[in-house]
C-alpha cells in the first residue's frame, strides 16, 4: 500500500514538472539533417539567446544562408519578446539561430505583427554557444 501512495505520489510530482505551456528549442544537426535533440527554453537559455539577438547585430548581406556544418536552433517565444537594438523593429516572436562553428552567428527573425523575415548576423561566439551547457549539456 505505501508503494502504490509513494507511485502515485511521484506521477502526481512528474506531471505538476512538465510545463505544457513551456516554449520548446529545436536543435538541429546540419550534418546529420535533422533535429538531434529538444529542450525546454529556460529563463537561463531565454536569456542567454536574448543576449547573443542583442550583441551588435547587423544586416546580413549575403546571399547564401545554407551552413555546411553546426547547429540550428529554433525557438518560438509564447511572449514575443522586445529587443533592444534599433536593427529590430517590432517584438519577436520566432528565430532561427545559425550557428557554424568559426563563423559569427546569423539569426533569422520573425516578427509579431509585421509582415516578412530580416536576417542579421550578430558579434557572439558560434563556437562558444555551441559547447555552452545551455545547448549541449
């Protein structure tokens, strides 16, 4: 009888964790073309992510956006967010992260409520990020 209340008790536990409402982070593989693996996007990684969309981002200005190695990741704020740059003009509501290794970062944003897609490259570390516990734990 104790066992059954304690099993109970530890679904009971399981379930009030799991946060449904929560934003997930797609991480795919170029490589491998795939998604490798899903996280939840914790206030640590929001934050973290806001920072890197916030270090100096400018316009990007090629023409080719396929990497040849590294990760992608895909996040879609519940809340779009504010940033801060000027580069940004309306909240955000989901990004695509690019991150080749020795390559500066690019992001591809989508807006809240206006129409169309910018893509910026921004001053972080791909590298950094890529080998950060917030990524690959």
């Amino acid at each position: 009888m104790i066992l059954k209340i304690i099993s109970i008790a530890l679904l009971a536990l399981n379930l009030n964790l799991h946060q449904p409402d929560q934003s997930m982070v797609q991480i795919f593989d170029v490589q491998q073309e795939k998604v490798v693996k899903q996280i939840p996007l914790t206030d640590d990684l929001s934050m973290s992510l806001i920072g890197l969309l916030d270090s100096s981002p400018k316009m990007y200005g090629g023409m080719d956006m396929n990497p040849k190695s590294g990760l992608i990741l895909h996040v879609e704020f519940k809340n779009p967010v504010k940033l801060t740059s000027a580069v940004y003009t309306d909240l955000v509501k989901e990004v695509y992260l690019f991150l080749e290794p020795g390559e500066h970062p690019k992001s591809l944003i989508y807006y809240n409520t206006q129409r169309g897609v910018i893509v910026v490259v921004l001053k972080g570390d791909s590298d950094q990020f890529i080998k950060s516990d917030l990524v690959i734990p």
